[in-house]
C-alpha cells in the first residue's frame, strides 16, 4: 500500500476545471511531483516540487498544497487531458519515494 | 537532449534473474548532480519506485525490494543497470529507467520508453 492516496477515478467536462488531490503524513513535511500517463505511454513529468511546470507544459496545469493534500489542478481541461495522474513524494520516514496508486480522469 | 533507453529480456522463468540496463544519449551517466532511478508498473496498475544510483554512486533502494536488488553504473557504455534476484510472478511488469535531479530531487524529468518484463513458467 501507498504512503500517499488518491482518488481513483475523476472525471470533468470539457472546459471544466478538476482539482485531483494526493494525500498523505508525509506531505505536511515533503513537496510533491506530478505526472500524467496516457496508455501505453511512459509517465510525463507535469508538475514539481509544489507549483513549478517544465518546459512545454500547458498553464492550465498548477499544483497546490495545504497540510497533508497537495493538488492537481487543470483550469479548463482538454480532451488530451484525459489520462492517469500519478503523484509522487517521500515516504513518512523522508528516505525514500512513494508514488500514490494514480487517478484516472476522463473528460466528459 | 538527453535521451535514456532501457533493454533487456523480456521473458523470465521464476527464480531467475533480470537484468536490465539503460543506454544514456545526448549526455553523461557520469556527470552532474543525477539520481539514475528505475521505476516499474506492473499491467494494469501503479508505478512504484525501486532504487536510484546517485552520480557519486550511492545507491538508494525502495525497503521492500531491497534485498533483491542492484543497481550500478557502467561508465564505459554510458549506461546504468538493474538486477534484481529470485523474480516471480509478482515481478511482471514493465520497467522504466529515469532521471531525477535538474529539477531537485524528487522530478523524475526524463523516462525511458519503458520495457516489459514477463515473469513466468
């Protein structure tokens, strides 16, 4: 099982926005990342340590937190948003990386 | 650009070992502040962290695989590697390699394509 938790299934019509959160302990101390799979694809980094964006990923993407929650949110989802969201942070003793079991979103 | 590649079997028979390895392009293994991760999936499910080797070559691995596990840097070839010992079923996955660091610890910024790797009699 996973130090940190997520929703499994989340879903948003189009041009809507959708908040995806992770909790956990560990998040009231650690930053988190996040990254979006679409199948048979490997993980794209969307968001890290807390609110920062690589290069070429769309603004409509931030991140939050607040105590034990961090948060995903896309401002006006896409159909090409549709994917696994997977966070990811340190565990509750802060020596190694957990991922949170990943929520599905479908736009609808 | 740095790129990464992973190969290696993709069919193993319980007990056995696999060993996978990750071609760095576009830069250095031996450069850098990086942390060279693998990360797996099983079908179907999550992602779960296994291990990192540190570019200093410290090596960090997840608790539960530990026992099991090894991964090195080959310099030479510009790859790092991942062994892990006694698979069974559980292990069938698909493996991918990754690397961590120019964001900060913790952004697994560049992946692999991925390698799935079958355990079974």
């Amino acid at each position: 099982s996973s130090e940190v938790t997520q929703d499994t299934a989340v879903s948003v019509a189009l041009g809507q926005t959708v908040r995806i959160t992770c909790q956990g302990d560990s998040l009231r101390t650690y930053s988190a990342s996040w990254y979006q799979q679409k199948p048979g694809q490997a993980p794209v980094l969307v968001i890290y340590v807390k609110n920062n964006r690589p290069s070429g990923i769309p603004d409509r993407f931030s991140g939050s937190s607040s105590g034990n929650t961090v948060s995903l949110t896309i401002t006006g989802a896409q159909a090409e948003d549709e994917a696994d969201y997977y966070c990811h942070s340190r565990d509750s003793s802060g020596n190694y990386w957990v991922f949170g079991g990943g929520t599905k979103l479908t736009v609808l | 650009q740095v790129q990464l590649q992973g190969s290696g079997p993709g069919l193993l028979k319980p007990s056995e070992t696999l060993s996978l390895t990750c071609t760095v392009s576009g830069g250095s293994v031996s450069s850098g502040n990086y942390y060279w991760t693998w990360i797996r999936q099983p079908p179907g499910k999550g992602l779960e962290w296994i291990g990192y080797i540190y570019s200093s070559g410290s090596t960090n691995y997840n608790p539960s695989l530990k026992s099991r596990l090894t991964i090195s840097v080959d310099m030479s070839k510009n790859q790092f590697s991942l062994k892990v010992t006694s698979v069974t079923a559980a292990d069938t996955a698909v493996y991918y390699c990754a690397r961590d660091g120019a964001f900060g610890p913790g952004a697994f910024e560049i992946w692999g394509q991925g390698t799935m790797v079958t355990v079974s009699s």
